[in-house]
C-alpha cells in the first residue's frame, strides 16, 4: 500500500471528525480552511511524540493516537483555549495498515470526546514518529498566560497527580493490551481539561499544564510571573498508586496547574489548593527551594 492508499484508509477511519460547519476545506487539499470567529484569537501549538521517547514500542495505535491528540490539546486547555481544529503528520517504520488504522481509531475516539475537528495531514516514511499541531480560538482579554501570578495568589491544581509516572515506573503498560487498571489509563488515557481551561477564564492569573513534573512547570510559572512559588507536601492530591517523587518529578499527568487571587467557583473537575504565590523566585516545597528538574528531552546530551 503507497502514502496515498494509506492516508485514504486514514480518512475513512477518521469519518466525520474530519468534517464541521467551521471547516470549509478539510482533508485532500493543498491545505485546510477553517472559519476564525469574530473577536477570537487563534491559539496554536504542536507536539512530536516518538516511539521509544512518548510511548513504548510495540504499544497499541489505538491508544497511542488517543494519547497524542489529548496530551496536544492539553496545551490549548492550559490558555483556556476552545479546541478547533488539528493536523496531524505521521513518520511511519513502514506502511502497517493494521497499525496505522488503530492509530486512526484512537485519533477519532479523542477527536469526538473533544469535539475537535482533525483537517489534514501528511505521512512519510522515517523512524516513528507522530506530530500533532493543534489550534483552537480563545477571547484575548481573557486568554490564559505563565506570566501574571502576584504575591497572595493560590496555586491550584486540578485532579490527581503522579498517576502516569507510576505506570511508566512498573514497566508492565505493554501488559494491559485495551485492558487498562487505573494507573496505565492516566498514561495511556489522559484527559485534556479543556472544560476547566474555558471556566477559568477572567479568573486565573497564569496557568500551564503539568506535562513535564509539577516542579517544573511550577518553575515554569516562577520565572514568567517573576515570583517564588511555595507548596506543601501534604496538599498535593496523589493518585492512588502514586509516590510524591512520582507526582513532583514524574510528568505526564496534562493536570492544569493555575494561579487565582480570588475563591474558585466550583469547577468542572475537582481541585486542590497546593500552596501560595510569594515574592522571590524559585520553587519552594515545605519551605525549602527544590530543583526543577522533571523530564527533559536532552538530559543525557
């Protein structure tokens, strides 16, 4: 089968998530087109996933493309941006229709929990690797930033933490097949807060998504607000399974973490408050500053 044979076997997978009344040209053109509304700012990211790197090898398409577009999308929940439209470009080891069609399918199941719209793409051949460029529109008054937390200011985290990490540390996802515990669905299954990022519009003053270790994108938050941030260890909401290690350094848990002066409404999803915004910089946990480091791509380099 030719790129062209498999990326027909793709759309057909895909059906109508490829289709929407914003969408005026979508898969097999040149390019896509999509209607921008009035008064929105078009917000844009892009992820590469490869194999070995973001998943294991020899792990399930379907899972893999669930995992890729949501952990994506996370960064446009994390500007409380509303999820429009996305690309996604494949290098592929060699033309596995049966594979690529799971990959397809776990695309089209995250596509459809979203109500994103997947518009075009591309496939060549190399080591395996998914890259996934999303964009969504978000008021600009109201949009989502790091910068912008002050002294005084809660920090807040949504859902539960170190859940992904624990999984990746048992070595045993390649087990569970569809057949998913607990721990192996917060890697393989996350879920991007999309809905939390809309409600926290005009009401965070910075936030981000915890993709890379809670520290680090503490650290993250620190450095473009100019501020300290100080946390406790008995406020941090672990996941069943979890360590504290696993939910401070281990990453992969697409959780928005957010700053807010003012008393949260009730939200979608369940949050905790973890600690305050200081003057200072840094990171700061049970009063002592800790180093950043979560996952980087070249630690080893």
């Amino acid at each position: 089968m030719n790129e062209f044979e498999l990326i027909d076997e793709i759309i057909k997978t895909l059906g109508d998530v490829t289709l929407g009344d914003s969408v005026v040209i979508g898969p097999g053109d040149d390019s896509a087109a999509f209607r921008v509304p009035p008064g929105q700012l078009l917000v844009s990211s892009i992820d590469t996933l490869v194999e070995g790197v973001h998943f294991p090898q020899g792990a399930p398409g379907d899972l893999i493309g669930y995992r890729a577009l949501m952990v994506s999308l996370s960064d446009l929940a994390a500007m409380g941006a509303q999820p429009a439209m996305v690309l996604v470009a494949l290098t592929l080891a060699s033309a596995d229709v049966e594979w690529v069609t799971s990959l397809a399918r776990g695309l089209r199941d995250a596509a459809q929990t979203t109500g994103v719209r997947i518009v075009g793409g591309n496939i060549t051949k190399g080591a395996t690797a998914i890259n996934v460029s999303v964009h969504g529109f978000a008021p600009e008054e109201s949009l989502l930033r790091r910068s912008g937390a002050s002294p005084g200011d809660g920090i807040y985290v949504t859902g539960e933490l170190g859940g992904a990490a624990a999984a990746l540390a048992r070595g045993d996802l390649l087990e569970f097949g569809d057949d998913l515990d607990a721990l192996a669905s917060r890697y393989f299954r996350p879920q991007a807060r999309l809905d939390v990022g809309v409600e926290l519009r005009g009401i965070a003053s910075s936030a981000i998504d915890v993709s890379d270790g809670l520290l680090q994108d503490l650290h993250h938050l620190a450095t473009n607000s100019a501020v300290a941030m100080a946390i406790e260890t008995e406020s941090l909401p672990l996941c069943p399974g979890a360590s504290l290690e696993d939910a401070l350094w281990g990453g992969d848990d697409y959780e928005l973490c957010f700053t807010a002066v003012t008393e949260l409404p009730t939200l979608s999803v369940p949050v905790a408050r973890i600690g305050v915004v200081e003057r200072g910089e840094g990171v700061w946990l049970d009063g002592k500053r800790v180093s950043p480091a979560g996952f980087q791509h070249f630690s080893g380099v």
